[in-house]
C-alpha cells in the first residue's frame, strides 16, 4: 500500500492552460504567450506579423 501510495503522486497530469488577457488565446501558465508576446501585462516578445 505504501509503495502505491509514493507512485500515485507520480501520475500523468495534462497541463493546464490559460487564457491571455491580452489576445485571448490558450498559453501554459508562467509563460509569455507566443501570439502576441506579453507576460504579466507587459510586451516581452516582438512578435512579427506574417
């Protein structure tokens, strides 16, 4: 029982995502979105349009 216990915390979890309050898109949580750049509401990334 034990032994199940330590590898239950091992499970697979799908990674959560997050809206961008700047465009609205899906980002993983503590990352700068790839769209349009902004972290923490202000501009990180230059993000050049195609």
């Amino acid at each position: 029982m034990r032994l199940r216990t330590r590898k239950a915390a091992n499970a697979w979890h799908a990674a959560k995502l997050a809206k961008c309050p700047q465009c609205g898109a899906a980002v993983l949580s503590h990352t700068a979105c790839p769209s349009c750049g902004h972290y923490k509401g202000r501009q990180v990334l230059t993000i050049e349009a195609q």
